[in-house]
C-alpha cells in the first residue's frame, strides 16, 4: 500500500516558499501528500492562502487572526473574514488563539480577537484551528465558555499536557502533531501521541516553522510531514502506511472534505 498522508496544517504563503513553490509542491505529491491545508494568520496571508487553494486542487485554506496579530486588525475584520469563508474550499476559520509567550499583542486583546472568531465560527458553522503556546488553561478556559464543542476544531501543534489532551478529545477536538515530535527527549509529547485515538489525531509540518529530525535546521515543507507520520506510527504501534491513511481521513473528516475525490 502506497503512502497517503495530508498536511494540516502549513504556511506555503511564506516568502521563504517563494522562489520554489512548484518544486515543493511537487516533492510532497511524490512524497504522498493528498492533501494540504493553508492556514492564515491575518487577513493578507489569509487571501493568500485562498489564492493558493483556488489554484491548486489539493490546497485547502483556513482564513483566521493569529494572537499575534490580534492588535493590529482593523474593525471590520470579521466581515472580511465572514466572506473570504464564504468560498467552498475555505474549511475552517483559524489559526486563532493566544500566545503569552511572545506577547506581541496585549493578552486582553488577543483574548477578545479569540472570542470574536469563535462567535463567527459558530455562526459559519466552521472547524477551528487552535493556536496555543504557554496559555493552555486560558485557552481551555475559553473554549469551554465559548461552547466552541458546537463545532470543534484542532490544536495544532499540541503543547498542554495529558489532563488537557483528554479533555480537548472529550470535547470532540483532534490534537495534531508536528515537527518536535521527532525530537530527542520530547517524552511528554510522545506519551499523548501514545494514549490518544487514532481516530483524533492529526499530523502538520506548520512549514516553514517547525522542522523534523533529521532535516531540523532547514526550511520545513510539506514532504518533510512523512516523518512526523513516521514517528506517530512507531508511539501508536502500527505502520507508517496506515498513520498516514488515518491521518488523512482524520483531515478530512474534520475539515468536511471529500477523500475520494483527492
């Protein structure tokens, strides 16, 4: 059986991207990647991302407000977002979140952004992407108050701890894993890989960021997924062949995407 795998979660709008992106792009279909999701981070990378999606039938896009940016949208961001999400192949609202450990919007702020794209998430009726990094009870906090289990999502690059990781798969989210899974020593991270479902887990490159052993130190990218798969298969006892399947259906059961027709 030949490997199938999908990327959840990347950022081919990056610079970094454009000077080779049909070359990448081709790596990761003979690497068996079906399936690629874009992910904004403000409203320009979140047209791009569209863009990317419009042009190349395996690209979906998510269109969202990174906490990063949570200071600097302006006041109709909502409304643009709402219509960019309009379009059919826009299968999540994200990424979105809190991040207090750069801090580069204030943590009030980031706060209310996060809030405001929950609402609009449950008006869209759209998956989530989670962006959360050293704020896991105040991400928690929100996404219990929010009722964000109306339409569930996705914490990417998971960082909390097991207590978290089951209650976020209680909840009806998938945890996905990227890049320092592959890392010497990650044993926290290795132990949820571990005990969570099968049928919950989701693998990313978020590339250009994140880069797996043994291309740590270079520019991540969506072929480079395989060996997060890899490590996936070896911590849940099973193949690289059927992580990478499941990995896949998990996309897009959670992103409402046809499979057959990748």
């Amino acid at each position: 059986m030949a490997v199938q795998l999908a990327d959840s979660h990347a950022h081919l709008d990056f610079h970094n991207f454009h000077k080779d992106l049909p070359e990448v792009l081709a790596r990761a279909r003979r690497a068996g990647v079906k399936l690629i999701t874009n992910v904004g981070y403000d409203l320009k990378s979140s047209r791009r991302s569209l863009e990317l999606a419009e042009e190349y039938p395996f690209i979906y896009a998510a269109v969202g407000i990174h906490p990063h940016e949570a200071a600097k949208v302006p006041r109709n961001y909502l409304e643009q977002l709402e219509e960019m999400a309009a379009h059919p192949k826009v299968v999540a609202l994200g990424e979105m979140g809190l991040d207090f450990y750069r801090d580069r919007s204030p943590r009030d702020r980031q706060r209310v952004v996060f809030k405001e794209q929950l609402e609009l998430a449950k008006k869209l009726k759209k998956p989530v992407i989670i962006h959360d990094r050293d704020a896991h009870l105040q991400v928690l906090t929100i996404l219990l108050e929010e009722g964000a289990e109306e339409v569930g999502g996705v914490l990417h690059c998971f960082s909390g701890d097991e207590a978290m990781a089951r209650q976020v798969i209680e909840m009806g989210f998938f945890i996905s894993v990227a890049g320092p899974v592959t890392y010497p020593k990650n044993n926290k991270l290795n132990r949820i890989v571990a005990i969570t479902p099968k049928d919950r887990i989701l693998v990313e490159t978020d590339c250009p960021f994140l880069t797996p052993v043994p291309f740590r130190g270079q520019r991540n990218e969506p072929s480079y997924v395989s060996k997060v798969a890899e490590r996936v298969a070896l911590l849940q006892g099973t193949t690289l062949e059927e992580a990478g399947r499941r990995c896949l259906e998990n996309t897009c059961t959670l992103f409402q995407i046809d499979l057959e027709g990748l």
